[in-house]
C-alpha cells in the first residue's frame, strides 16, 4: 500500500489522485508519520445501505384517522409508553 506525506500530495496532487483513481489500492496520506487520509478509487467504496425501522407507536399513530388536533394524537401515542 503506498503512503505519501501532506508535502508530497501537496506538490503532485494530480499525479496521486489518478494514481489511487486507477489503483485497486487506496493510497495513505500521512502527516507527521501518522494516517490522516486515504485516497481511493470510488468502485472500491461500498455504498451504505440504511435500513428504515418504523416505530410500533408511528405505526399504531399513522393507522389512526386523525383527530383534527395534533396535540391529542401526540398526547394519546405518549400515554401508550
């Protein structure tokens, strides 16, 4: 895996961030000796995938007909916890 300074890609930017771009190894960028960033290729990256949970009181709220006052609704999915 190849490790750069803040100073090297500073001065070549372009160069290592094609190279990293082609790479399917992501390339370190150093600072004082320590990792601090990481350039890679974005077909490397896995997209996150959040999956939506619904609260049983959301649920129970959404199947109600509504009221016509919100503050009865909210009051009545509260006194339920």
């Amino acid at each position: 895996m190849l490790s750069i300074s803040i100073k090297e890609l500073h001065q070549t930017t372009g160069e290592y961030v094609r190279r990293a771009g082609a790479s399917r190894s992501p390339v370190i960028v150093t600072d004082h000796g320590k990792p601090v960033a990481v350039l890679t290729s974005p077909s490397l990256l896995k997209p996150k995938r959040r999956k939506r949970i619904l609260l049983a009181e959301f649920k129970a709220l959404m199947a109600k007909a509504p009221s016509g006052d919100t503050m009865d609704d909210l009051n009545a999915v509260r006194a339920e916890r």
